[in-house]
C-alpha cells in the first residue's frame, strides 16, 4: 500500500506517518550520536531518496507544461483588459511551449469572436489534428459550422471521432 504508485491509495496514511516520522526524527536526536555521523546519515539517506526526482523526472515536459499554463493565463488576462492582441501573441507563445488542443481551442474562440470565422476554423481543425478524438475540438467546430448554416458539414463534425473498442 505505501509503495503503490498511485497516491489515492495512500494518502490518507501520510496524516499518520508523518507524526510518527518526526517522533523518530526526536527519538534520533535526543540520542547522544556524534552529530558528523548523523548529518552523514540523514544527508545520505536524503540523497538515495531525492536521486529519482533528479534523475528520472521529466524536467522539460514540466518545464513546458509551466510555461503553456503561465502563458494562457496571461492571454487570458488579456483578453479581459479587451487587449486582444496581447492575448492572441499569449496563446501563440502557449502553443510554442506545449501544443495541446485546448490551447488551438482558445485560439479559435478569440478569432471566432472577432469575426474570423476562417481563422476559427482553421485553429479549431489543428486541435483536431493534435487530439483527433478531443470532444472540445469537434463540438467548436461543430458549432461553428452550424452558425455558418454549414449543416452536413456541422453535423459531421458533431459526430466526431472515436476509437475502435479494441483499442
């Protein structure tokens, strides 16, 4: 249970452990330990338990998730200070960090809501494009196409794509 790699199945254990790690963390001291041997210890103790995060974490997938969200959120400042420009070089510099739909997605509603309706499109169909199956993408786009009376094609859209059941 404690080294399940799923923290749902654990956390309700860390209210315990954790008191308990600082009453051995107490107990540890209160010990007449030569304090180099201890720093030594709980260093190198701290070091094997830090070696995976160094290591193994994906530092640029973070990094880029970090810089997408930064720079939605200040797109999305922008677009309600009415600086539609600013919010548009937002989204773009969003999209260069990390490529997601929802961030075609935003694109597309900000040119759909300046009158773009090809613009809408067009980002709407690269959101597509990224995540094929991505309800957001295919119901904007659904929608947009419906509002340029475009109904097939709307509908076609709406109906979006799914994967086979045996994958």
């Amino acid at each position: 249970l404690l080294t399940h790699a799923e923290g749902r199945y654990r956390h309700f254990l860390f209210m315990v452990l954790i008191p308990l790690a600082g009453v051995a963390v107490d107990a540890l001291l209160r010990r007449q330990w030569p304090r180099p041997a201890w720093a030594a210890a709980a260093g190198a103790a701290l070091g094997l338990a830090l070696l995976p995060l160094f290591a193994y974490y994906p530092w640029a997938w973070a990094a880029g998730g970090a810089e997408r969200s930064v720079q939605r959120w200040v797109g999305d400042r922008r677009l309600t200070a009415g600086d539609v420009t600013g919010a548009e070089r937002a989204y773009r510099a969003a999209l260069a960090a990390w490529e997601t739909p929802d961030g075609w997605i935003a694109l597309g509603q900000l040119r759909r809501a300046e009158g773009d309706a090809a613009g809408a499109e067009e980002a709407f169909r690269l959101a597509l494009a990224v995540e094929p199956t991505y309800v957001g993408a295919s119901a904007n786009l659904g929608d947009l196409l419906r509002a340029e009376g475009r109904d097939d094609e709307a509908r076609a859209a709406f109906r979006g794509r799914f994967l086979e059941q045996g994958r």
